[in-house]
C-alpha cells in the first residue's frame, strides 16, 4: 500500500527532478562547513541559514545534540574537508520538555521492558536551558580531541517564531 506521504514525494520530486540541474556538484561541501541543527520540522536550513546546494554539510538529530553528532562530524571533517562548525539550536526545543527519566519511563509504558532494557543506559541528551545548552555544546566541541584546535566554531539560537538566528558564541 503506498500511503500519501509516499505519493506526495512521489509527485514532488517527478516535479523536481524534471527541472534538477545539479547533477555535477562535488561530493565534498563546497564552502568547506557543516551545520549542526535540530531535527524540528520548523526549520528550513537551506532556506533560513543560506545554504545552497553542494555548500555545506547538515547534519539534525533531536535537539541539535554535539554528542549525539560526533560521528557525522568525524566524517565531514575527516573525509570530505569540513574546516567550520556552525551549531544551532532554536527556541521552543522539545528537548526543553523532558528529562531522561521522562523519556525512559515512556519507553519502558509504551513498548516495554525489552525495550526499556535494550535503551537502559541512552542518555537522551535533553537540556534546560537554550543558551546555556548552546555554550556547553560549542565548549565539548572545543575541548574534543576529536575535532581539530583550528577549527572555527559558532553558536547560535533560532527563533521559530520569527526565523531570527541570534548569535551566542
Ligand atoms: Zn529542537
């Protein structure tokens, strides 16, 4: 059964590759950064950050974790020549909503103690606070070894409400 998500993309992107053009972009970014942002559906990179196709990496999980992130970091980095970090997290997060206990106690009601079990130590990475969250993610990013010293890197808050990106560091 092909349900409508399926066959909206279906139509959309029939639409969309009849006029694609881009088909001869290099693999690595070519402005050389990546973006690390939430995966919040409220939230258009490309439109709202500037980023045109083949530019730059953009890497989203749940809250715009740096943690969580470090492997897609790794690799753009490593392999494919990424020499920028730009971190945004944005306003009205749901990481601001829950906490792991939160989050281990809905496992553990809703699917089960196999899988209460099976995510027994995943730490959910939520935060209280934006700005501070923003901070902390930009300093374990600094003090990684993982990631190179000269790497530039940048904090910043989005605004859902008003598509404003505010810098913090
Ligand atoms: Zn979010």
């Amino acid at each position: 059964m092909t349900s409508s998500i399926q066959k909206n993309l279906a139509s959309k992107n029939a639409e969309y590759a009849s006029k694609f053009t881009k088909g001869n972009l290099a693999l690595p970014p070519a402005k050389h950064y990546l973006i690390l942002t939430c995966m919040d559906a409220r939230i258009d990179p490309a439109a709202a950050f500037g980023i045109d196709l083949g530019d730059a990496h953009v890497i989203r999980n749940a809250g715009g974790s740096a943690r969580d992130a470090l492997r897609s970091i790794i690799i753009s980095q490593q392999l494919l020549g990424t020499k920028e970090i730009v971190l945004i997290k944005h306003t009205g997060c749901g990481m601001l909503t829950f906490s792991n206990d939160d989050a281990h106690s809905l496992v553990k009601k809703n699917l089960g103690p196999s899988a209460a079990a099976e995510i027994a130590t995943l730490d959910f990475l939520p935060f209280t606070n934006l700005d501070n969250a923003i901070k902390g993610d930009v300093d374990y990013l600094k003090r990684s070894a993982a990631v190179p010293g000269d790497v530039v890197i940048s904090g910043w808050a989005y605004e859902v409400q008003t598509g404003t990106a505010r810098q913090i560091v």
